[in-house]
C-alpha cells in the first residue's frame, strides 16, 4: 500500500513587510495587500488573502494562473489554501491585464459561487477585489446585489 503524506509549510513572502501582521477593514485594506502581487502580470492571476477571526493576513495564495482574459477558479482550490491556514475569513483577488477593473459577468458568478461555498464552509468571503493598471481596482463590496 502506498500513502501520500501531506506536508503544509509557510514562509514569509519576500516583499511582506516587517512587523504585525495587517488587519483588514476596508476593502481599501485588501487592495493595498494585494496589488503587488497582482499588478504587471501579463496574464490572469487569481488568489486568495487568508485572514484570522480578527481579520488579519495568514497569508496570500495564488490559486489559478491564466491567459490574458481568463483563468479557471474551483471551489476546492480556492479554499484548499484557507483550510489549510486554518483561515476564519477570505479575500478574493484577481487581476485584469488589460486594465480595466469593470467586473465580467463571469467574475460575478464566480464571486456569488464562492460566498455559497463559504458559507457552507464556515468561512467567510469578505470581498472580491479587480486589480487593474496603476493600483486602480474594483471591490465587489462596493457592488451591493452581489450577495443576492
């Protein structure tokens, strides 16, 4: 018989800046985490920020790397990472390499997808925040219908 053994480790992120761990209130909190990690990328990048019940970072994820207009997100890849953190909270992220922050049909789908499966889970989708060019972003918080 042969068993897989899972080995979880952590490691600070190179440009993570020194000191306590941010907490995140705003999605303006979320946004100055994420955008440099999602700025100039050529193609889609979509990760997920781990927050504690306080709502402080654990950690930032990259689940899905894309093309220049899409990526593929499921449900158990975006939470794989939360689980695994022990997260009480999550932050969505993506970028748009063409710029523009203006959320696809698609995008809100996927957010909806995601609250569900929180919800099911325990953990709670705080936001979905669009990284465009020039730290510009989208914070679906700001889009009131999307939790419906």
């Amino acid at each position: 018989m042969r068993l897989r053994e899972l080995v979880v480790t952590y490691r600070t992120a190179p440009n993570a800046p020194p000191g306590p761990r941010p907490q995140i209130a705003t999605s303006e909190d979320a946004a100055r985490i994420v955008i440099p990690f999602l700025t100039l990328r050529p193609v889609e990048h979509f990760g997920v920020l781990s927050l504690d019940t306080k709502h402080r970072v654990i950690g930032w994820d990259v689940v899905s790397i894309g093309t220049l207009d899409a990526t593929i997100v499921h449900p158990r890849d975006v939470f794989r990472a939360a689980i695994l953190q022990n997260a009480a909270a999550i932050v969505l992220a993506h970028n748009h390499p063409s710029g523009d922050t203006t959320p696809s049909p698609d995008d809100l789908t996927l957010t909806k997808r995601m609250a569900t499966v929180g919800d099911l889970m325990g953990i709670n989708v705080l936001d979905h925040i669009i990284v465009g060019e020039g730290g510009q972003f989208f914070a679906f918080t700001t889009l009131a219908a999307w939790r419906g």
